[in-house]
C-alpha cells in the first residue's frame, strides 16, 4: 500500500510541475499608465502594449472594460461594468507594439469626465489581450488592470520606435513607460501616439 500511494503521489506531482511550467505565457508589457488626450479632434483613453517575445502573435485582440461605483435612482450604490469601443479590436499580426484606442464621444461612459471623479467613483479599467502565439502554436491571454491613479489627463505616450541601419524596427524599452504632455489640441494630422503600430 505505501509503494502504490508513493508511486502515486509522484506521478501526479510530476503532473503538476508539468503543467506548471509547460503553460504558455502572453509576455505582452502593457504600458504603467493609461493616457487621455485629443487624438484626431476626439478625446480618447490610450492604452499602449509590446510584445515583449521575439514571435509573432496572430489573430490578436483587445477588449477594455470600465469599472466604477454609481449610485441607483432608488440610492443604492452599485459596481457596474461598461463596455469602452475601440477605434480597432483586432489586429491580424501583433509584433511590436499595439495602443488601443477609446473614443471619448457622447456615447463613451467616459464622456466629461476627469482625474477626480475617477478617483471620487473607484473607476478601473481593465484591459485584456489574447492571440494565437506562432512559436508556442497555443492561444495566449495577457490582462492589466489601471486604477484611476494610473489614468494621466494631458499626456501622450513618448516615442519608442526607431530603425536599425538595415531598416528593422525596434522597441526602446527604456522609454516604454515614459508620457510627456500632450500637444493640444492634436488635429487629425497629429503624430502616432508614441509611433506604435496602427491603432
């Protein structure tokens, strides 16, 4: 009885391990802060990702969601969810960077407001991204989460792409995180929000 329970207990911690360790991760690097400026003549929240893996990642996409307190007509407080549209959900290939982009129109649960009543109503928005990894041949997720102190007003996101003698594209990393303020107000001839990829 003792061989058969150790032989047992081995098999399914070496099982474990296993799956541990042989579960594909995303490596997607989603940018500290979220930004709110004008992006042609429409206010808009900019989320800005990586790949953060040499492969390609297909078939990508992205969903964002808000999450904040509101009060009922009847004066109940409630945490509710809303769904914020993106200029482009899907992107056939992910390989260097992607920022998401919301319009702030007068559909957006977003329209009119700023830093304080995001803090006054808890918001958080929460940012999901999955795709089919062409190296691990498996789909992968990836999510982060903004709180509202994570949400700069004013900023844009500064320019991390540039081109190798050859003519490759690069990330600089070291400037991933970095926002500067924002040239208002951007017109439809505005530069790319840190040069990503297409939105």
């Amino acid at each position: 009885a003792e061989v058969i329970v150790g032989g047992m207990g081995l098999a399914l911690m070496t099982g474990l391990v296993f799956a541990k360790f042989a579960r594909p991760t995303a490596r997607v690097l989603f940018g500290e802060v979220a930004v709110v400026r004008t992006w042609q003549g429409v206010p808009s929240l900019l989320v800005r990702m990586a790949n953060a893996r040499a492969s390609q990642i297909v078939e990508a996409h992205v969903t964002v969601v808000l999450l904040r307190t509101e009060r009922t007509p009847e004066g109940d407080e409630v945490r509710r969810m809303h769904d914020l549209p993106l200029r482009r959900e899907h992107s056939a290939l992910f390989a260097l960077t992607w920022t998401a982009i919301h319009p702030i129109d007068d559909r957006s649960p977003l329209r009119g407001v700023d830093a304080a009543a995001l803090e006054r109503d808890a918001a958080v928005v929460v940012v999901s991204f999955s795709g089919f990894d062409e190296n691990l041949a498996s789909t992968v997720h990836a999510r982060h989460t903004y709180v509202a102190g994570r949400i700069a007003f004013g900023r844009r996101f500064a320019d991390v792409l540039s081109s190798t003698p050859d003519g490759q594209r690069v990330i600089d990393y070291r400037r991933f995180h970095e926002t500067e303020p924002a040239e208002e107000p951007a017109g439809p001839t505005s530069r790319e929000a840190g040069r990503s990829d297409p939105a």
